[in-house]
C-alpha cells in the first residue's frame, strides 16, 4: 500500500468515524443514514435520515412507539439529489434493492477540508441494477452472491412451484425484509405463500398471494429470517401427529451459522429423511459480472471490503484480479477500527 493510499485510507476511516453521520449504525448525538431494512442492527431512537421509499416501508414495521417517534421526524431523501449533514455533501443512488435501498455518495466540503477530501461510495447489499457513481473509495460488504468462486444457484420459481405442487412444505430462509421481497416477487408470483410476522408486512399487495397464518388453509410456503430457526412456526405440525411432513428448507444466502443451526434442527428432527436442506442465492442480487462492471462505472476506486470472514478472502481476491486496491476489514473489528 503507498504512502499516498494510507493516507486516503485514514481519511476515509476518519470520515466514517467522526463525522455526525453514522451509516447503519444508530449511535448517542449522531445522524443515522439508514440504506436497507434490516442493514442496522437496532434501530435506536434518534435522527434517522432514509430513501422515502425505505422510510414509508419501515411505517409498516412493527416499531416501539420512541422508534415510531424517530421515523415521523425523520428526513426523508431522494436518488440523486444532493444534501448536507455536517460537513459532508451526501447523495443517493438506488441500490437494487426493493424497499428503498440506497447506496450513499459522501464527500468532505466546507472549512477544513483542503481539496473536499477523497468521495467515497457507501453500498451495504447490491442488486444486478445497482446504480454506480464516479469515487475514489467504494465501501463494499462482502456477500456470497459475488464473493464466492461457485456460489450456489439463484432460487428458481420452477423450484418452488414443483414443491408446491407434491404438496411438500416449504421453508424459505433469507436475510432481511429486502431478500425476502425479492424472493416474492421472482419466485412465488403464483404459490401461495406466508411469511413471519417481521416481513408479511412487507410483501402484502394488491397482487399478492400471501396467506395470512388466521387463515382457513394455511400456505404451505413460508418466508422466514435467518435468526428464527428455533421461533414458533419455523417448521409446520400436522393435526394428526403421528402423520409425517415432507418438504424442503432452503437457506438463501446463509452464513455459516445459521447453516450449522438449520443442519442441527434437521438432525434432531423426527422425520428429518422427509425433509431435504438445501442452499440458494437470492435472485437478482449482483454477482461477479455486476460487481466488476460497477467497480469501472465508478471508475476503477480503491475498495474498502467489510464483512464476514467467511467470504471476504475469496471477496478480496476477486477484485484484486480486477485490478483493484483492496483494504478489507474483518467482521468483527470493523467498529473498533472505524
């Protein structure tokens, strides 16, 4: 790394860490930029700036009522308009992610900040369609979609309608509210379908076939979070228990973890021969060739890789093959180092 690119590399820590704004991250006397649904892991009350899409979608959610206090003034933001907070000029760009998701541009401006400082893209989950913009730092997560060299196949709704049709059930694990909306919308336009309480109100429209659980038959077909695994109403119960459910578990995008938690599940399972685990990736999630053509939109930027451990190695040689600069910061030092 040249002395040219720490020096950078330290600005663009210090950007992170001391101006007012947090990026998913609800932090005491900070403004938080929220980019997805799910992407911050608590949603304390404070100044809570979002796409409007994101911000109408988060009405929905089932909030305490100081959350609830925190989204009403929340200010509400459009792609490709530009606003302030602090000493940073920030703009917006769609993610490709439904629900709002948005990357976030940010540069330094104002007393202080010599040249304006080095742009930075911020992304946190990226669609195939993921809107790009000229920087010098791109802050990437590492995802499996892109990270890994064989990932799994995308889910497919011939899949599901094929499992649906044996009458088989079916458990679909994903991420967050955005995975589980794409998943509806590619590959359960025709089956019905329920969700968990944390995403169903999310996926009910206009054309939606989802099945509330107080209904009279209850959808074969559920979305469910990663971290429910061991939540009332992961796996369905026959009325007649001695009468053995077959179907599938699909994990969509899944960490370790969570792999280890569902394979134990399924281990410990009375009928776990009827019952089959398999892996998937989300559909429309951006893969090598999205990755690579956003890295030169963007004007071939050094790259800041976060994430899980799991996929970041094999993350950061694939954009070092691009040609990339890469600084990777483990999971679980992120915080600290920022």
């Amino acid at each position: 790394m040249t002395a040219t690119s720490e020096a950078e590399l330290h600005l663009v820590q210090q950007l992170i860490a001391r101006e007012r704004l947090s990026l998913d991250l609800c932090a005491r006397g900070r403004t938080s930029f929220l980019s997805h649904i799910g992407a911050a892991p608590r949603l304390v009350p404070g100044p809570w700036i979002g796409h409007r899409d994101l911000i109408y979608a988060l009405a929905l959610a089932n909030l305490a009522p100081a959350q609830r206090t925190s989204l009403a003034r929340a200010v509400l933001v459009e792609h490709d308009r530009e606003f302030g907070v602090g000493r940073l000029r920030l703009r917006t760009l769609p993610s490709g992610l439904p629900l709002g998701g948005s990357s976030l541009r940010l540069q330094p401006h104002g007393p202080g900040s010599g040249s304006g400082g080095p742009s930075c893209l911020y992304t946190w989950a990226l669609g195939a369609s993921a809107r790009a913009a000229s920087c010098e730092w791109l802050l990437l997560r590492a995802e499996p979609t892109w990270s890994q060299t064989d990932p799994p196949r995308p889910l497919a709704p011939e899949a599901i309608e094929t499992l649906h049709a044996l009458s088989a059930s079916v458990v679909i694990l994903v991420a967050t509210a955005p995975d589980a909306r794409m998943v509806a919308d590619r590959c359960l336009r025709g089956v019905p379908f329920t969700a968990h309480p944390r995403f169903l109100p999310h996926l009910v429209g206009d054309d939606s076939k989802v099945t509330r659980p107080a209904g009279q038959e209850p959808a074969r077909v559920r979305l469910w979070p990663h971290d429910a695994v061991n939540a009332p109403g992961f796996w369905p119960v026959h009325k007649d228990r001695s009468q053995a459910i077959a179907g599938a578990v699909l994990l969509v995008d899944a960490p370790e973890p969570v792999r280890q938690q569902v394979h134990a599940w399924h281990a410990a399972h009375p009928d776990a021969r009827r019952i089959e685990v398999a892996r998937a990736s989300c559909p429309g999630r951006a893969g090598r060739a999205e990755i690579s053509a956003l890295w030169h939109a963007c004007e071939r930027p050094q790259v800041l890789l976060r994430g899980d451990p799991e996929w970041a190695g094999d993350a950061r040689r694939f954009l070092q093959d691009l040609g990339a600069g890469v600084e990777a910061q483990a999971q679980g030092t992120q915080l600290a180092l920022l």
